[in-house]
C-alpha cells in the first residue's frame, strides 16, 4: 500500500511554475493569431442609437449581434444575459461589439463612437423594483417566539463588492478547426459551462470543444465570466477564419467582470436573558447587478448560512437578490455565506455585549451539536464540530485572558464561529450527477475529469485519491488537462466540490479498475485484454432529503466547521487597524494533503482580511471608478499577519478518505473576528471594509 | 540593442519605448516573465536588470541598453529557490511564482523572516496568503548553506 493520503507529496504541477516553463493563455501564439477587443458600453442604462467606425476598417474583423449563429444568450441559469447587446444597455461595460486585428496597437487605437439614448439607471438594491430571486426559510413561529422573548436585539450589517484579484487576468483563445469546429482554449473554472454556453451561441452547425490552459487563480471569478469571453474569441475566430485570442488587461477585468454581491443583512433575534437563543428573524439583501448570472444561487447559500453556526428553533430567513444597473456580480470564494457569517457572528458579539455576557460563552451555550437542527431543519450528524473549534481557537489564543488584558488600550481581539456546506446545494449534485473517468496506461491510470486546476491542487489531491484507492504509487497516476471533447463532466469546479464530491467519484472508479485488473499489472492488463476506462457516475448519500420549494431538509450533505481569532491594533492617529496575529482552527473531514489544504486556509483567511480591511470597490455612475491595483489594493507581505493554521479531523463518511470540502471555508470567518477585535478596541463598526475613513466615522462604545 | 539575457550576449530590434516586458515576452520568446497589472503593483513581470528586482511593465526597452537582464529563465531550472516554491507548495495557481522567485533571489543569505517580508512586498500572491513562501524561500535558504 503506498499510502499518499494524509502525506503532503509533491505537486502533480512539475517544475514548470517555478521555471516560467508553464503555459498560460497569454503564453500562446499561433500562426496567424489575431487579437480581439470588446467595445464596451460607457452608459449605466439605455438603448444604442448608432454606432460609427472612426478608423480605417481594412484588416479588422468586427462582430456585433448580427453574427450570432446561434441565439444571443449566456446560457447558465435564467438565459437573460446576452453576449453582445443588440438596442438595451443594462449596465457599464456591457459588451457591444467585438473587434479583432493582428496587429495589438492598431487594435486598441480604433476609435467606435456610440451614441446612446439614456434611462434612468437604478444602482441601490433597496430601491430596485425587480428581484431575481426570493427565498424564504422557515422554521418554527418566529413571530409568536419574538413577541414573547425576554431580550430583542436588532441591527443591520453591510459588507461591499470584493473584487477576486487572481493575479492571472481573463484571457482565452478560439481556434477554427479544419472540419469546421471551433476550440476554445482558456483559464477558467468550469469548462463545461462554457461549452454549454458555446453551443448555444454557435448553434447546431458549428462543434465546440473547450479546453482548460493552466490558470493563474479563479477564487469563482472564473466561474462563470469565462463563458461570455470565449463566447467572443469563438464569435471572432468564426469570422475571421483564424485563431484569436482576448487576453483582458487589468482595468478592464475589473470593470467588466464579476464581483462579490454587496450585502444587507437585518437580524431581529429573541433571546433568554441567560443567553439562549429563541427566534431569529433574518432578512437578506444582495445586489445581483444588472443580470442573473448567479445570483439566485449565491443567495441560496447565503440564505441557508445566514442563521449562522446556532441553534434556534424559530427562525425565518427572508432572502432577495436584486437588480441594479451595475455589472453582474458573481461567484465569489464563499458564494454569499461570508456576507450572511460576517452579519450573524457581527451580530452576536453585540448580543453578547447587550447581555454583559462573554462572546465565547454565548457561542458555547448556542453552536450546533450533533442531533441539533439548522435552520432549515436538517439534523447534524456526528461529523458536526463547532464546539471542538471554539474550545481550540478561545484556548490556544489564551482569548479569555486578553480580552480582558486589552481593555482599554489599542489593541482588540475578536473572533468569530462559522461553518460552511460542501458540495451543490439540496438536490443540486443528484441534478448535476457528475461523472470521472479514469483510463488504464501502461504505468498506471490517467484521470480524465472537468475538474480545474486553479492552484488548490485539484490535480495532487485527485492523484492522491486514487493511489491509494487503487493501491500503486502515486508517481503512477496522470491527470489530464480538462478538455470537453475526452474528459468526463465531473460538474463544475466550484462549491466545495472537487475533493469531496469528484474525489469520491475518483474513490470509486479507482476501486472498480483494481478488481477489474484482479491482480494484473496494467501493462499485463492492456496486453492481454486491452485498453481500459471506467466512468462512474456520482451517488449522493442516501440520506439526503431536500424539498426545493420549501427549502426544508440537508440542505448540504455535511459541512465544515471553523473559529478565527483576529487581534489587531488600531493606530490612534491614522485610524488603520492593522492585524497583529490570526489563529485559524478549521475541520474539514480529513486532509488529503496537509500542506495543500494549509495553503487553502493560509489564503482563504488573508483573502478575507482583505475584504475586511483594505478592499474598496468605488462605485461611481455604476461602474468601478478604481480598477487598478493601485486604487484597489489586496493584501501585500506587509499587510499579512503572523497566522496560527489548526486543521481538526472529523471524518465524514460520504467523502474520499473521510474528506469533506474546504475551499471556501477559510474566507467565512476573518472578516466578522476582525470587526469584532475593532469592536473589543471600543468602534460600533457594522460594516466593511473597515477602510480608516469608515472607523473614523464610527460611533464609540 | 544590444544587452545580456540570461548569460547570453544577445542583439535584439525593438521599439526603444516597448515595455520591456513585452520584448522579452513577445520579441525574445520568454513568456515565464508574467504580466498581472501593468502598472508597476504586482511584481509578477519582475527581473533583475543589473542584479535589481525591477517591474519589466514600467521599463522602457532603451533602459536594457547594455544592462545584464535576468529572467526567471534565466535561473535555469536548478536554482533552489525553484524546488523549494514547489515542495512547500509556495506555488499555488504559479502566475506570481517566475516574479516571487527572483524578487526572493536576490535577498541577503540568511534573511531574517522580517527581511524576506519586506523584500517581497512588491510581489502580489492572491492564493497563498504568503506565508508557504515564507516557508519556500526559508527551505531554499537553508539548503544554500
Ligand atoms: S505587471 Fe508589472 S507590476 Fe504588475
Ligand atoms: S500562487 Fe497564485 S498568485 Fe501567487
């Protein structure tokens, strides 16, 4: 038995990172190759009135609507969302016209000026008048349980736009092939998503085949948005009759692409004045932009986690996506649970502080156990460790102690109790039933799956799954690049997923392939029998139950669990609060690689320090009116604390190895323990990003 | 113009004013050197011109006039710091990595943690929070000597 589950074995990725070897979209050039550009929308909301070239024409293949072999929609969800406009503008930014030339500099000098016919543009979600999606989650009789309770608190929470940042830019290319066909080479998350999008935009006469090129980050902003842009290089190849490749500069992959939903969470919550919880009356709001992409999902998410980690037996969530004339936003590391966790856990200290309790023994007296119920009525399993987590964070930090030993001064500490479901929500993955593939080769097996590598390590972790499952070295199992034409559709890569849900898949066929060789070796096997693959589909477990139209039942087969504790010093001058040291204890089933899934909470929290603390979208006539790294900024070296990662096992039964998801876990927690150490520093902070010129603004304690 | 690249005397024909990320990449064929912002925040299109960790995005071509320039190419495939980033997975998605590593190459031998922090501030990483880079460019250092 080799046994690489459980080892942090070196990555499937090769050198070729650490060499500049590694080819990434932009690395590409082809014979022939053109560059592409999107003409964009400059006005919020409004109708095209005409459109004139202001520049020689000649070598310049031009797309607009009229091109469109197919039906002019992103096909994902709803379907509203189009590739190119036709007369409606909805938003800054929206794709008008694409253009494409071989020459880059000539390109980007073309001058198209629109003339527009303007409407009023809606940009605040509370003032929308249209809502993509509504969710109501009910529990018990929150009103009756509200009326009678002994302490009522209320208040209402806001977090911005976040912008992903990977450090890789959208970018792809479209080949027209010799039969006709058109490939589309990208970094991306989810190729099938693009493919389904593709054929509907090229329709019957033109194949599409999509092919994953190594990426440089997704954290979900290469979820859906690839889809619209190898739309456009398709669009543009099928035209020219030649490659072509968009690769979007910085500003413009701020300005255009998706963001993190703005939020606006009010919770009403009843409580004994001992400090139980009794009813919990949440209302969401998030601002979906100008289309449905996402949106109804994201808030499915964030809805279901709104309650937070706690036991409650009433409790209602009332749930809205709505729209603005803003770009879409989307998905985003989290999908909505951060937004939701950042407002309950924000929420709770200011109970605490209500009661004279400490926000340790409000949690304690409060966190789901396992045969508790969550707000949608599911019973947790054993694999439910919220308290595990709280104890490690609270007794490592020496939590207790500071709290009281920062009284008074600078300097805060906060910490905050989450929880995040791994895989699709309720009866999303029995939809989705994914499938992995795995073929015998002469050493060993090659694994053919739609799963994106985008630096988690979904290729190591895989091959660390069926090693071990299969029982020969690790050194002997390939992973293919995702491609739509060989790989099998193991669902998109997002959610959670990849490890528990495609790994599980993985489990299995590896399982299969082994008693299939009944003790032959493969070169023995494809000798004497023959080339072989096993695909298998994905069996969610058998206790599942969710009814989508009351959003009761398990709503996630199971979730992990995590505590951060901030501490922080805020400089009375400047009104920076700087994070001096973080302690992340997470549980996440089992770690397939421990120094992977490390790096998954190492940047998951930083990530979220960020939002916390420094990242500022500046919306000005709805479009981002800081898209550069300069007016934007993300953590650096500097900006990054000293951070404690604590990885608790409790293994889940339904995943690899006892796995369960973690990609998004990291980023629920830091955001809430960092206003909540401002918060211990004496700020009545409800919103982020604690930029100084909103904690100057605060209200004292 | 004419200067060295990676140990190599070489002459190429550009533009004076071409970002010189853009002649190594496109005229020179050395796509390991990254662009992530185009104005001089990320660090991911770092060389060393002359031995200097220097933005290639905010470099004029002419400035390349007879200087020594080093690409993460350049570094071969050997150089510790190379093995170290993978096998304390101080590469994630790898597009900050060519731009880490030579910005990390140049820091004093023995730097201390607060060195290395201040050393690579000018170098964005969006997935590892830092800190299995710290541990890369620790392990490389430790096998240096
Ligand atoms: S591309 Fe040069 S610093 Fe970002
Ligand atoms: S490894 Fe992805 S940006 Fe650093």
């Amino acid at each position: 038995m080799t046994q690489s589950v459980g080892k942090s074995v070196s990555r499937k990725d090769g050198i070729g990172k650490a060499t500049g070897a590694t080819k990434y979209a932009d690395d590409v050039v082809l014979p022939g190759m053109l560059h592409g550009r999107t003409i964009r929308s400059t006005i919020p909301r409004g109708t095209v009135k005409s459109i004139r070239f202001d520049f020689d024409t000649t070598g310049f293949t031009i797309v607009d609507h009229r091109d469109i072999p197919g039906t002019n929609v992103v096909a994902l969800i709803r379907d509203d969302q189009p590739y190119l406009v036709e007369t409606e503008v909805q938003h800054v930014a929206e794709p008008i016209l694409l253009l494409a030339h071989a020459d880059r500099d000539v390109l980007f000098a073309a001058k198209v000026v629109i003339e527009y016919e303007t409407l009023e543009p809606v940009y605040d979600p509370l003032a929308s008048a249209v809502s993509f999606k509504e969710i109501s989650i009910e529990k018990g009789g929150v009103v009756a349980s509200l009326a009678g309770a002994e302490i009522v608190v209320e208040g209402e929470y806001r977090t911005g736009h976040q912008e992903h940042v990977y450090i890789e830019t959208n970018g792809v290319y479209a080949v027209p092939e010799e039969d006709g066909s058109i490939t589309v080479h990208g970094s991306m998350q989810c190729p099938f998503y693009a493919l389904k999008a593709l054929k509907g935009l090229m329709g019957p006469a033109t194949p599409v085949r999509v092919v994953q090129t190594e990426t440089g980050g997704g954290f979900g902003g290469k979820e859906e948005y690839p889809s619209m842009i190898a739309g456009h290089a398709a669009l543009l190849a099928m035209k020219s009759g030649r490659p072509v490749k968009i690769i979007y500069d910085r500003v413009e992959d701020m300005v255009a692409t998706t963001k993190r939903h703005p939020s606006i969470v009010r919770h009403r919550t009843g409580l004994t004045r001992a400090g139980q919880l009794i009813a919990m009356d949440v209302e969401v709001i998030i601002d979906g932009g100008a289309y449905a992409t996402l949106s109804e999902v994201v808030l499915s998410r964030g809805s279901i986690h709104a309650a937070g980690p706690y036991r409650c037996a009433h409790t209602h969530i009332r749930a809205r996506a709505m729209k603005t004339n803003t770009p879409p936003n989307g998905a985003f590391r989290g999908f909505g649970a951060p937004q939701t966790e950042f407002a309950m856990e924000v929420h709770m200290d200011r109970i605490a502080e209500q009661l004279g309790m400490c926000p340790v023994a409000l949690r304690e007296m409060n966190a789901l156990v396992p045969g508790d119920t969550t707000a949608t009525g599911q019973t947790l399993r054993r694999d439910a460790s919220a308290l595990e987590c709280l104890r490690e964070a609270v007794a490592r930090t020496d939590f207790i102690r500071k709290r009281e030993a920062y009284r008074g001064t600078s300097k805060g500490i906060g910490l905050a109790l989450f929880y995040h479901g791994a895989g699709f929500t309720g009866a999303g993955e029995e939809r989705l039933r994914s499938r992995a593939r795995l073929d015998l080769t002469g050493r060993g097996v090659r694994i053919l799956v739609a799963s994106t590598e985008i630096g988690q390590g979904t290729r190591t972790m895989h091959a660390q799954i069926v090693s071990d499952a299969m029982g020969i070295p690790y050194e002997d199992v390939e992973v293919a690049m995702p491609d739509t034409a060989v790989s099998a559709d193991s669902g998109p890569t997002v959610a959670s997923r990849t490890c528990m849900v495609v790994g599980r898949i993985l489990e299995r066929c590896a399982q299969e392939m082994k008693a299939r060789l009944a003790g032959r070796t493969p070169a023995e096997y494809l000798d004497t029998v023959g080339p072989l693959s096993v695909i298998l589909e994905h069996v969610p477990p058998p206790w599942i139950n969710w009814d989508d139209d009351t959003y009761q039942g398990d709503a996630y087969p199971t979730y992990a669990w995590g505590c951060d504790v901030v501490e922080l010093e805020l400089d009375p001058d400047t009104y920076e609060a700087r994070p001096t040291h973080v302690t992340a204890v997470q549980e996440f089933g089992r770690p397939i690689h421990p120094a992977l899934a490390q790096g998954q909470i190492e940047g998951g929290t930083v990530q979220g320090l960020g939002f916390a603390l420094l990242e500022r979208v500046v919306m000005r006539d709805g479009a981002m009116a800081n898209p550069t790294l300069t007016n934007y900024t993300i953590p650096t070296t500097l900006d990054t604390p000293a951070m404690d990662i604590v990885m608790l096992e409790n293994h889940y039964e339904g995943g690899p190895f006892g796995a369960k998801g973690l990609g998004e876990l990291p980023i629920d927690g830091p955001a809430p323990a960092v206003v909540n150490a401002i918060r211990h520093i004496g700020l009545d902070l409800r919103s982020i990003p604690a930029i100084p010129e909103t904690l100057l603004t605060c209200a004292s304690l | 113009m004419r200067f060295t690249l990676n140990g190599s005397a070489v002459d190429v024909a550009a533009h004076p004013m071409k970002r010189l990320l853009d002649v190594l990449r496109q005229e020179c064929g050395l796509t390991g050197t990254k662009e992530g912002c185009g104005e001089g925040e990320c660090g991911a299109c770092t060389v060393l011109i002359d031995g200097a960790p220097v933005c290639s995005c905010l470099v004029p071509f002419a400035q390349a006039d007879g200087a020594t320039v080093v690409t993460i190419e350049g570094l071969g495939g050997t150089h510790p710091l190379q093995q170290c980033f993978m096998d304390e997975v101080g590469a994630q998605c790898g597009i900050c990595t060519p731009g880490m590593i030579l910005a990390a190459a140049v820091l004093p031998a023995g730097a201390s943690l607060e060195e290395i922090r201040i050393g690579l501030a000018g170098n964005l990483c969006r997935c590892t929070g830092y800190s299995a880079i710290y541990r890369a460019v620790q392990a490389a250092q430790s096998r240096r000597t």
